[in-house]
C-alpha cells in the first residue's frame, strides 16, 4: 500500500514542491511558526483545565485548589497574559505577508527586505483600516491569512514589473543605501495604486474591503449542521480551506460551535427533568471533529516525534503540548501540511471517521451525550471527562487518537521517505 502511494503522490508532491509560489508561501509561512509555539503556551495558561461553575470552591482536595486558584488568577489578569498571544498569532496574517514576500523576492534573487515591506505596508492597508484613529485587528491574525497570501505574491510581481522597467543607476560613490530607497519608490507607489486601489474598487461595489468580502465568500452558508453527513461536509470544507492555508476552524466556528452549545443545553434540560439526552450533534462531536486540532493531527504529531527526519521529529516533539490542547498550527504550517498533497488525505479523512464513529457510540449509549459545556484549549482528556462527567468518553478519545496514527501512518511515511531521499541528495 505504501508503494502505491508513494508512486501515485510523490510525483505529485515534487512538482508542487517545486513551484516557486508554492514554495514562498511554505517558507513564508515557516518564518511564523515560533510566534504560532510561543503564543499557543500562553493561550494555554490563559485557560486552565477547570470550570468554576463545576466545582466545589471550599473544596479540600490540594490539586483541585490549585486548579482552582490557576482560573481565578487566569480570569482576573486574562488581557494580561493574552497580550503575548494577540501579538503572536494575533498578527499571524501581517507576519506571512513579509514572510512570503520576502521568500519569493529571494527566489527572483531581489531585495527581499525591501519586498517584504512593501507587501507588509499594503497588507496593513488593506486589513487593518484605521477607525477613530485606532487599528483594527481583525484581519491581522488567521482571518486575514488568505489575503496575506495574496499580498505577499501579487506585490512581489508587481515589485518585479516595475523595477524591470524603472531601474536607477548611480556612481559607486553613492551608498548602497541610498539606491534601494530610491528604487523601491516606484514598486511601493505601483502597489499602493494597483493593490489598494482594487480594495477601494470593491468597498465601493460591495461595500466590503477585500479581508471581509473573501470570508463573507468562504464561510458556507449552511443551515442544515445539525445532520451527520452534512456535519462531515462541514469539517472536510474546513480542512480543505486549511490545506491551501486559511483558518477553516475560523470560518465553520460560528455554525458548529453555536450548534454545539445549543445542542449542550437541550441535552442539560433534559438531564435535569431526569430524562435520557437525545441531540447527538452536541458540543462533544465538535471535540471529536477537532481533537488534537484540525485534522484530528495528535496521531500525526506522535509518529513525528519519533520520526527519523530530523526536522519533522523536532516539530512533532514542540507540537505535542499544545496538540493535547487542540492547537495544531505549528503542525499544519511546520509539518508541512499546507500544500502537502500526501499528508492532506488523512488530515481531511481523519476528522469525518471521528464524527461518524463519535455518532455512533453516543447513539448506541457506549458513552453519555454531550450536556456540559467544557471549557476550550484544554487538554482532551479533561474535555472529554467533562462535557458529559463520563469517563468512558475519556477513553473513547484515546481509541480514536489509536484510529489516528493508523490512519495517518502510510501516508506519513511515505512522506518521510521522500524527504529522507532529499536529505542524503
């Protein structure tokens, strides 16, 4: 199996792999991934594994105390220790846009700063509109990720145009610095003029600037979430948009997550009148659909920390933690899984096997229904323990993180072969 694969993809991968655009948005993106590690560990402290509202706050019990104390201090100083986060993946979006930039600007063998400046300045332009003369940050993180992209390739282009065109010469007397300013006059004013210009173009036709219109466009206008097969259609949507780089948990949040907690709730009611739950599309199926974060990526991540590929080892083994809490970025932008056509048949398969088995096992009663709402980026284990107090569903997940590595085994190492072939290249 593994060497029909191998023959079917990695020919596909290589001329993928080798594409310059493709390959600018990977390293681009790579340039990001210590702000994706630093920030998921203080989203992490931000939210400890304890609901107030659970718990016996005269409790006597040493550990539960100190958990207890951890969320008191989480919640009174939360802007506090989230500052860290909002200036991390908080600016995810502003950061690929140098990033991609700069790494293609290499590859044109260009000013690579100076184009990823430029590409920077326009972003910030187009997704960060001053109101009131404050920033809005709102496209600035992972919403804003896609029109990063853009930005970062379209003015590179444009950069390359222009300055093939426009070149000024000067006597070697002249300071090389003083050359690059003037030279980056015209693709700086090209891509403000053509970029920004595009932008107001379309606020005035749609009323949207061009962040807000492409997520308007994206976000699947689906009323019918509470069905397994469409609650599966749902997720592999996500996970495709997050194959080409763009936060799909982001856009499918509001449909399942809202549906989740309305479904959490019926199930309570229920629970308290001392009647059987009955919605199975509760918050506890969006917990299976994302655990250890998109892509179901926790049994990716432990067959990468003991890969035999140096890099891909070093990024499973900075990824385990933050996996446990549902936070796999530094796996889908450092494995890579963006652009990765081997590695993106699990990443959108895994999470529909979850879904249907998770359907399954609720409907047959082998684990209670979902009737709490548990708290978010915190470790699997206490998620699943204490959205329905079961603890079968704690052992459940661990059946599916098994069903994970199986899954994603072939296509890994087919995977870590190709790049083993590269490293003795």
């Amino acid at each position: 199996m593994i060497g029909k694969l191998e023959k079917l993809l990695t020919p596909l991968a290589n001329r993928l792999g080798n594409q310059r655009h493709l390959q600018s948005i990977s390293d681009g993106m790579m340039m990001s991934l210590a702000l994706i590690v630093v920030g998921s560990i203080f989203l992490i402290v931000a939210n400890p594994p304890v609901n107030l509202d659970l718990v016996d706050l005269n409790t006597g019990n040493f550990f539960m105390k100190g958990l207890i104390a951890w969320k008191q201090w989480a919640v009174a100083n939360y802007d506090a220790i989230t500052i860290p986060y909002t200036m991390t993946m908080g600016l995810i979006g502003l950061v690929t846009s140098f990033g991609v930039a700069y790494s293609l600007a290499e590859k044109y063998q260009m000013k690579a700063a100076i184009s990823g400046i430029i590409s920077m300045c326009v972003f910030l332009m187009i997704s960060a509109p001053v109101k009131d003369g404050q920033l809005s940050m709102t496209y600035l993180g992972s919403d804003g990720l896609f029109v990063a992209l853009i930005v970062g390739l379209l003015s590179v282009e444009i950069c390359r145009v222009v300055g093939n065109k426009a070149v000024f010469t000067f006597p070697g007397s002249v300071p090389t610095a003083v050359t690059n300013f003037v030279n980056s006059l015209l693709p700086l004013a090209a891509n403000i003029i053509i970029i920004y210009g595009i932008n107001l173009c379309l606020m005035a036709f749609t009323g949207k600037a061009l962040p807000e219109l492409i997520m308007s466009i994206l976000t699947p206008a689906i009323s019918s979430a509470d069905n397994l097969w469409v609650y599966m259609g749902i997720f592999a949507f996500s996970n495709i948009l997050w194959l080409f780089g763009i936060n799909g948990s982001s856009i499918i949040f509001p449909i399942v997550f809202v549906l989740g907690i309305t479904n959490s709730g019926i199930n309570a009611e229920l629970i308290n009148a001392g009647k059987d739950a009955t919605q199975v599309m509760n918050l506890q199926m969006y917990r299976y659909a994302v655990l250890g974060g998109g892509g179901n990526t926790l049994g990716l991540v432990i067959l990468m920390c003991f890969s035999q590929v140096k890099h891909i080892r070093s990024i499973g083994r900075l990824s385990f933690i933050p996996g446990i809490c549902g936070i796999n970025e530094p796996v889908i932008f450092g494995g890579p899984i963006v652009l990765n056509p081997i590695l993106a048949i699990p990443f959108v398969l895994m999470p529909c096997i979850s879904i249907g088995l998770g359907y399954l096992v609720q409907t047959l009663g082998l684990v209670g229904m979902g009737y709490i709402v548990d708290p978010s980026f915190t470790p699997f284990f206490a998620q699943g323990f204490l959205s329905a107090l079961d603890i079968r569903n704690v052992i459940f997940m661990f059946v599916l993180i098994a069903i994970s590595v199986a899954v994603y085994y072939p296509f890994f190492k087919v995977y870590e072969k190709s790049l083993l072939e590269k490293e003795e290249a």
